[in-house]
C-alpha cells in the first residue's frame, strides 16, 4: 500500500512559486532567496547531504531533480565537502557575507534617510517661519506676539502634514510627478523674485508681491489649463510660470514707483561690499 504524503512533501510547490513570482515583486524575490539560502547552510552545516533534509521545499525540488540523472546525496558528495572543517568555514564565510550586507545596506538607508530628515525639517522650519513671520507679520503687518506666531507655525506644520499624507494616500499618484510639480512651484514663485532682488535695485516689495502670485497660478494655471491643449504648449510649467513672474515683477515694479531709499542704500552697500 503506497504511503500517504504528509504536507511537508508538497513543500516543493513553494519554491517554483517564488521563482515565478519574484519576477512580479521585489518582495517575493527575498522570499525565495530566503527558501534558497536556508536549505544551503543547514545541509553544509549540520549534516552530510547535498541538499536539505525533507522538511524544506527547495531541498525536495533538487532531489526530484537529481534522481532523474542517477545522482545520489550521500555517494556523490565530495568527501572535502563532508568535513567540519569545511562546514565551520562556510558557515563563518557565509554569516559574514551576510551580515556585512545587511550592515551596508543599513548604512545605505541610513543616508537617505539623513539625506531625507535634513531636507525635509529644512523645509517645514521655512515654511512655518515664512507664514507667520514673513507674510502675516512683514506683508500685512499682523500684530502678534511670539505665542501666537508659534501657534500659527503649527498649524502651518500640520496643514502640510495633512497635505503630505493625502498626497501619500493616492495609489495612483507618481511620487516623481508630485515634486516635479512641486518644484515647478518653488522655482516659479521664489526664483524670479530672488534674482530681481539680488541683480536689480529698482524692483520693490509690490512687484515681488506680483512675482509671487503670478508665479504661484501660473504653475497650477498651465499645469491643469494650457499644457493639456498639447503641441508646443505641452511643456514643463516651470519655464512659462517663471516668464510670467518675471514679467509681473519688471511691470509692477516699474508702474509703482521707485523703491525706498533706505532699501536702495542697503542695495548699495551690499554691492559694494561684494565687489571688494
């Protein structure tokens, strides 16, 4: 009477189906490397077979293998690969393989991650401090004291932390798309105001305002409204938002007038001081 399988038998099914899926996910890739090594240090390690023992899928696999081509685990083993010396020596060579690995891969995450909290902090701490000491305070003259302008960069952090995750939770989006969109935002609205105020005295605080707003809309306005007509206006939105902003900075500084001469002596002290 033929002996009735246990389910460890089938464990071999495990093995092909990591090797197919791990063609559809990094994920399952790790999997059958797990299923591959595993078997291979406890057979070298402590026992005497080519491959492991019953209980493991892959080491079934290769047996089914191997008996098709008359090949024995216990004859056809080299007798070298049967010393302990041997199997104490892979065991220190593959443990430590394996763990400077892991160590290199955690110094690689370890950087990004630096890399990602460096930038990021920067960030909030600029975005925080620019609404509530910038804008509220220096464009519209709130009155507010050092409590409340900590309150509002609070809720400036958390607004941005709600937009973050909501970002996040959209399967569909593209990570690469978002701060490429983003950018386009930040080059738009700072970079035309920053290279007015550093290479032009006559622009004033209204035309850096203007700069600011055009460049802001524009993003979104070319983005959503104008690039999606295609053809040549089918480009990246930064190019045209920054025009546009540059534009806005040039005519409404001109047509506001002059700007103070407190402001135009400090342009000119500063410039002296770097041509030195």
């Amino acid at each position: 009477m033929k002996a009735k399988k246990k389910w460890y038998d089938h464990l071999w099914i495990f093995s092909i189906t990591y090797l197919i899926l791990g063609f559809v996910n990094i994920l399952f890739a790790w999997l059958g490397m797990i299923c591959f090594i595993v078997p291979l240090v406890i057979s070298i390690g402590w026992g005497n077979k080519a491959y492991c023992n019953k209980f493991c899928g892959r080491g079934q696999l290769f047996s089914m293998l191997g008996g098709h081509f008359g090949l024995s685990r216990k004859k056809d083993m080299p007798k070298w690969m049967k010393s302990k010396y041997f199997r104490y020596g892979f065991l220190v060579f593959f443990f430590t393989m394996f763990f400077i690995m892991l160590w290199n891969t955690y110094l690689v995450f370890a950087g990004i991650l630096a890399c990602t909290m460096s930038t990021s902090d920067s960030q909030l701490l600029a975005a925080s401090s620019s609404m509530s000491e910038n804008i509220l305070k220096g464009v519209f003259n709130v009155k507010m004291s050092d409590k409340a302008s900590m309150l509002v960069a609070r809720v400036v952090l958390l607004v941005i932390a709600v937009c973050g995750v909501a970002l996040a939770w959209d399967q569909d989006s593209s990570v690469f798309r978002v701060v490429s969109f983003a950018w386009a935002g930040f080059g738009a609205t700072f970079g035309p105001v920053m290279l007015a105020a550093l290479f032009w005295k006559r622009s004033n605080k209204w035309g850096a305002i203007a700069g600011l707003i055009v460049g802001a809309v524009m993003v979104f306005v070319w983005k959503f409204a104008i690039a999606p007509m295609g053809g040549v206006l089918a480009i990246y939105e930064l190019l045209p938002a920054f025009l546009c902003a540059f534009a806005a900075i040039i005519i409404v500084s001109l047509v506001t007038g002059a700007p103070e001469t407190e402001t135009t002596l400090e342009y000119e002290t500063v410039k002296a001081e770097l041509n030195k």
